[in-house]
C-alpha cells in the first residue's frame, strides 16, 4: 500500500519507475535462510577470484535495482570471513563469562547472532570508510580494527582498554569508527555528517550509519535522511531488524516494519542479515552507488539476537525458546557460511576446525592478556584527563569538594 | 513564604503548611483502592517497603482513583517497565491505561503533553532522564511555559517520572544528574524522593499537581527498603511540595542534601557522632521546586553551619543554589563560610576506581564534615 502511493505520486523520478517494474517482475522475498546459494568452478588457489551466487532470497528492494546476485571473491577472503565471525562470537562469549563472574559492570549488549553484519560490511569497506553504531558495537569495533584485548580490556575498566576505561562496553571508538553510542537513535544523524564530510573534503567514500528496529522511530532518524537526500550525501543507514528493541518486538514500535522502505524518497534495500555474503554484496553495491553520486540508501539487514537486549535482560518473557533455538540451529550466520564453504569445496571440515580452534585460541588468549591488565590507577589525573583536548583544557575542574579541584 | 524572609536578616517565625495539593486539584470522588499488601508487616502497622513498590503502588493507587491517569513509556507496559516500577500495571489496567510507547522521547513526551492540554492526566515515563535529553524542549517548552504565556488559560497536568542521577558502571552518557536543569524552570515543579514513603508521597502529589511535575527517582534506590507507616500505606497519603524532612536532627552543623545523598549523609552523620559524638542535622529536601528555604534557614540558625550534598555537576548546580541561598538569607547565622559536595566536574567514567572519585560518598561526607566542624 505504501509502494502504491509512491508510485502514483507525481513527484516520479525515471529511476524509480525502472525500478519498480523490476521489482515488482522479481518478486523475490527476504528470508534469513541463505540456503540456496551456489558457486561453481572454485579454483584451487587461495587467492584466484571467482563467483558465487547468492540465495535468490538475499535481497529486496524499494525504488532500487537489486545489487547482482553473484560476488567475486576468493577462497582466502571467504575463510577469513569466516574466521572474524568466529573470533567476534568468541569475544561475546568471554564478555558473557567475564559479566558473569562480574568483572563486568553496568550494561552489556552482545551481538551473538549479528556477526554477518558487522563482518559483511567490514569486508566491503575499506579504513577510510566510516562506520557509526549504537552500543551493542564490540563486534564492529573488532573488524574495524580494534583488538581483542583493547576491547575486553574496556568492559573490564583497564587502563589500556580501548578507550582507556573511560567508556565502558557502550562506547568504543578507532579510526573509522566513530562508536559505540548510548543514545538510542542519536548515532544517524552523526553518521550523516560523517557522509558530509566526505562529500565536503572529496572523498570517495561512504559511510554506514547504524541502527536497530527500535531506533528507527525516533524522529531524528528521520531527519538525518532527509538531509542525506537534500544533499545527497554518500550514507548508508542500515537498520538491523533483530526483530526486537528491548523488550519491544518490532511490530508493536513500528508503524512500518519494513524498514527498508521508511527513507521514503530515499531507496532502500533489504538484505538477509543472517548471510554475511548477502551483506558483504549489498553493501559493496550501495557503497558503488551512493559515491557514484546517487545519493543515501537505506538498507535493513534482517537478523537475529540470540541474547537478552544486554546481560540483565534473560530474553525469554517477550519471546519463545522455541523462536530463539530455530533461529539458533537453522539460521545461524557462522555455521551457514560453514556450510556453503564445505558445500562448495572452498575448504574442509578439517581446515574449518582449524580455524575455529585458532580463531578461539587468540582471542582467548587475548582475553586472558586484557584481564591480567591493570585498571586506571585512582589519580585525579587519570580522572580529568581528556574532557578537553589536551592543551587546551581549563584552567582547572571543580572537584567534589573544593579540596579536590584539579588543576592542569 | 518566602516573601516574607528578609535576605541575610530576621527569621520569619514558620508558618504553617500549605494545604495539601490534593484536596484543591482533586476532580474525582475517590473510590477505595484495592491495596495490595507489598511488603512485611512490623510494629505499629509499619511496613516495609521499597522504593520500587512504593512508586508501583503510588501509580496503582491513582490510576485507581482517576480514570484521566495514564501512564505512557519505554516498556511500561509489557515487559513491567526497564527496571520493574510499572510491574503488574498493564495486567491490571489494560492497555488503555498503560501504554508502551515507541523509543521516541521527543515525540511521546510532545504527546504526553497534548493530552494534558486536553485535560488528562499523563504519567510520562522516561526510561532514564539521560533519554529525557531528547524530549527537554516538550518538557520546558512546551509543558512548563504553556500555561504562564496562555495566560492562565491553558493549563497541563503532567507528570515525567523516572530515574536520574547517579548509576553505576554505565559510563558518561547514563550517569548524569538533571536536577539542577528542572530545577531551574519556571512553570515546572521538581521533586527528588529518597525513602519509600517520599517516592509514594511525592509522585502522588505529582499526578494531582496541575501543574508539570518532574519526579526525579534513582535507579539505585529502587531495591532499597524502607520502612512505610501506616498512613503512608494509604490511598490518601501524599507529600506537600516544598517541605524538606529533617531526616536526623542534629545541633552542630546542617547538612541539606537530596535524593541518594540523603541516605549517604544518614551514614555519615552517624558515623561522625560515633567517632566525635557531634550531632548533625540532615534535611531531605524532598522537592527542590519549591525549596524549603525556611526549613534550611531554620536549621542553619541552631546549627550555625551549612554543607549541602548532592551528586550533580558543581557549577550551576543544585549545591550552588543552596549556599547563595544560604548566603541571601542566613549568612547572619552562620559561623564559616557554607560549604558543598557535589560530583565532580567530568563525565562519568566507566572505570569503578574513576567513577568511585567522582561522586559523593560517605566517607567524603564524614571526613568533610569533620574537617568542617574541626575534629
Ligand atoms: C534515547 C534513548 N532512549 C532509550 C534508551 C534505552 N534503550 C537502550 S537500547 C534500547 C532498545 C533499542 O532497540 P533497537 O534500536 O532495536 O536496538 P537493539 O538493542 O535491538 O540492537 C532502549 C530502549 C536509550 N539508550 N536511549
Ligand atoms: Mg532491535
């Protein structure tokens, strides 16, 4: 009903017409079922391209042409995929224990289930790219460059963790990364001045603004991309539908749950997020089309949290068991790439274990180094460094008590 | 009252109370609540209670009592509220009444709003008041500044509850005190509960108020127990704004504090009175907007010194507000220059260590007191 209205609407651009024909002749459904994808003359060299084909259930789209249904790869690149969801699940699990054995403090949202998405679009971006999130962003500061021990070393409030203990689980920050964000909602507009600034300075690049289904009302959102579309600017938001906010499954949030088509006059694409091939080829695709100059996408990757919201939240009063082990035992992102890369004789069940094993080896040990690193020490110096550029600060910051002022 | 205090000169002698808000604003016959028995029975019909229940049951009672209450929020609803204040609400209320809201605090606060433009009685939820930053033009601008630039035409009745302040562990952008910034608004009224009885008391008054009212609770309070008399208990029982609660009497120096800090400065001064068996009053403020100045002033003139402890931001803040006020109206009583505890001036860091030294906390209080009174 929302198409229709668009597409009787007078403010019709050619593109859009195109587009809708084809859509509407595909008629191809997102699934989170990956299942029928295919690859077929897969060289014998780690590093030789060649072509899969995606599930005809990969994408759907609103007033876009769908991104090609094949992705060039190479048999290296596929393992290493495979290897970064392994290693951000690992690190998810230690944050698990680690919040458990209550070394953890305050929040802690995990992403056990999203790793396709953090993973899919790190490998269609390069460091110049941006990426900005909300606070479930340990994965995403993994693939962007963040290490194992930085980040666990983080939630664990030491010293060397990534943001030196000042920020905690919810916020992280590297080069191209702009967090870890604790304001629902707040991450898109940010992220589309991280687009303008590309556009400004001339880069080529893009930038992936993220969200979450509950996310998606808050009317700063909405804002954003209609700035983005003014002035066209090379953005990508991504909405990642794991169906639920909190508490709140999505269609008790959201007016229109499909997220893909809330730009509106922006056009959208819906990507099975359980796929990180899917992933990694929609958003290859958008990044080519919006810094070819044809403005901000919206994408939804369709995915799935295995976890409560974050460690507090057991996650089973809005939800059933049943929900959460389908998705679990027929949906998962890792061990549906498992499959196809055997399915497709990219590897073997031996190499695979072996990158598991390895895989959970460094972060491991990773984790073990961050734990055995010490916390701030308790200086006010420790304390009131960095609110200000260093230099630049004020003369000095009240204390608790006059006593305690801090003067730089 | 206040008019009649003279800055820096005579103490007005007290006046009485004003009436409670209640009985003027009250536009429903009241029909008799069913009170659940929340917590365990002690002496003298005492009961326990915890912050949490107290607010459940404060919310219960006048959703009872009014059928234009409502109440609208971030999983209010369904999932018995983020941090279980509204549990049991939706089962026993149904949906109408009870609504949970899609994470949009600018919009459901404007809307909230509207509806108490239009004569309803909305309890707005925020999850914290860090999200509240969201919504804050609908808070001040278009809720507290409505009915002043009507005229007096155009009243609204709202209350935004929920927590503030202080929370442990949850880094800079979850762990800030807005009192200072509500307390601050003309055409708002602000009050901070500490016990029990001051969360059902206050957030009662609040919802009779006609007036926007911000009840600013503390997540880390919700599980703490209090003892809730057996008046409190009642369907009727509410908390005046604008009379603190001398929550320990004490002769040797004042201590005007709020919300968490309350608790905090109770230990200290006990405390202190076992170490150097000084007596330190400690006044709850219970509502900032109004603020008790003549219970401070009052105190201040047996005590002769004054140390405020809150957990806010220093400059600006609600401890800055009480000195000058103390200076403006009771500085011919006091014997050293009043003094403040406040948080520290930097964002809340995530590390414990760090986030231990920036906020208030009993040995601070104790050993400031001390130094204060020269033991
Ligand atoms: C402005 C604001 N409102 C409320 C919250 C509390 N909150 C944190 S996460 C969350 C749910 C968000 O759900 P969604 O956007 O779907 O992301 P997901 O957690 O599923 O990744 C809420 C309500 C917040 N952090 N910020
Ligand atoms: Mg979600």
């Amino acid at each position: 009903m929302f198409s229709r209205t668009l597409r009787t609407s007078h403010v019709a651009a050619p593109l859009r017409n195109n587009a809708f024909s084809r859509t509407t002749l595909v008629k191809r459904t997102v699934t989170t079922d990956a299942a029928t994808a295919h690859a077929e003359a897969v060289p014998a060299e780690d590093t030789k391209p060649f072509q899969v084909t995606l599930s005809d259930e990969s994408f759907e789209t609103y007033e876009l042409d769908p991104p090609p249904y094949t992705l060039n790869t190479t048999k290296k690149e596929l393992k290493q995929i495979y290897h970064d969801m392994v290693s951000v699940r690992r690190m998810e699990m230690a944050a698990d224990r680690l919040y458990k054995e209550k070394k953890i403090r305050g929040f802690c949202h995990l992403s056990t289930g999203q790793e396709a998405v953090a993973v899919g679009i790190e490998h269609s971006l390069t460091k110049e790219d941006d990426v900005i999130t909300a606070y479930r962003c340990h994965g995403f500061a993994l693939m962007r460059g963040g290490t194992v021990k930085s980040i666990v070393g983080e939630l664990l409030g030491r010293r060397e963790g990534i943001a030196y203990g000042k920020g905690g689980s919810m916020h992280m920050f590297a080069k191209g990364f702009y967090g870890g964000n604790g304001i629902v909602g707040a991450q898109v507009p940010v992220g589309a001045g991280l687009a303008f600034a590309h556009k400004y300075k001339g880069n080529n690049n893009v930038t992936v603004a993220l969200y979450g289904d509950g996310a998606s009302n808050q009317g700063q959102v909405f804002e954003a991309f209609n700035m983005a579309k003014l002035w066209n600017l090379p953005v990508l938001f991504g909405c990642e539908n794991n169906k639920y906010g909190m508490g709140t499954a999505a269609n008790r949030s959201s007016a229109l749950t499909d997220y893909y088509k809330r730009g509106q006059y922006m056009p959208g694409l819906k990507v099975n997020g359980m796929d990180v091939l899917a992933v990694k080829a929609a958003v290859q695709h958008g990044k080519e089309y919006t810094t070819a100059g044809n403005g901000p996408l919206v994408l939804e990757y369709v995915t799935y949290r295995y976890g409560g919201h974050s460690m507090s939240d057991p996650g089973t009063t809005y939800r059933t068991r049943e929900e959460i082990q389908r998705m679990r035992s027929t949906q998962d992102p890792i061990a549906g790439l498992k499959q196809k890369l055997l399915e497709w004789n990219v590897t073997t069940e031996e190499e695979l274990k072996r990158i598991d094993k390895d895989a959970r080896a460094a972060v491991d040990a990773e984790v073990a180094e961050a734990e055995a690193m010490p916390p701030p020490d308790a200086t006010p110096q420790n304390l009131y460094e960095d609110i200000y550029v260093r230099g630049s600060e004020l003369p000095f910051m009240r204390g608790r008590t006059l006593e305690e002022n801090y003067y730089y | 009252m206040l008019r009649f205090l003279r800055p820096a000169s005579r103490f007005v002698s007290a006046a009485a109370a004003r009436p409670v808000a209640r009985s003027a604003f009250q536009l429903f016959p009241r029909v008799p609540a069913i009170i659940q028995s929340q917590g365990y029975a002690t002496e003298g019909g005492v009961k326990d209670y915890t912050v949490r229940d107290a607010l459940n049951e404060a919310l219960a009672e006048e959703l009872e009592l009014n059928p234009k209450v409502f109440v609208l929020g971030e999983e209010v609803a369904q999932y018995n509220g983020a941090y279980k204040v509204t549990k049991g609400l939706l089962d026993r209320f149904g949906d109408k009444r009870v609504i949970d809201s899609p994470i949009t605090e600018s919009g459901f606060c404007g809307l909230t709003v509207g509806a108490a433009l239009a004569g309803l009685h909305p309890v707005c939820e925020f999850m914290t008041f860090n999200f509240a930053m969201q919504a804050i033009d609908q808070i001040v601008n278009s809720a507290a500044k409505t009915h002043y630039m009507s005229g007096g035409i155009q009243p609204c009745n709202i209350t935004f509850r929920g927590p503030n302040g202080f929370a442990a562990g949850v880094a800079a952008q979850h762990s800030q005190d807005y009192s200072a910034w509500y307390g601050s608004i003309p055409g708002l009224k602000v009050v901070t509960p500490w016990s029990a009885e001051d969360a059902k008391g206050l957030l009662k008054a609040a919802i009779r108020d006609p007036n926007p009212v911000c009840v600013l609770e503390n997540e880390l309070l919700y599980g703490q127990v209090f003892p809730m008399s057996e008046a409190a208990q009642k369907d009727d029982f509410v908390i005046p704004f604008g009379k603190a609660k001398i929550e320990r009497a004490g002769k040797d120096l004042t201590i005007v504090t709020l919300s968490r800090c309350v608790g905090q400065s109770l230990v200290a001064a006990e405390n202190i009175k076992k170490k150097y068996g000084v007596e330190v009053e400690v006044i709850n403020l219970r509502s900032i907007k109004p603020l008790d100045v003549e219970s401070i002033v009052k105190s201040v003139k047996k005590t002769h010194r004054l140390l405020c402890v809150e957990s806010g931001f220093p400059a600006f803040g609600v401890g800055a507000e009480i000195l000058a006020l103390g200076m403006e109206y009771a500085f011919d009583y006091l014997d050293a220059p009043a003094q403040r505890i406040t948080g520290a001036e930097v964002p809340t860091p995530y590390a414990q260590k760090l986030e231990d030294m920036s906020f208030p906390n009993e040995s601070l209080i104790e050993n400031y007191i001390a130094k204060m009174l020269r033991l």
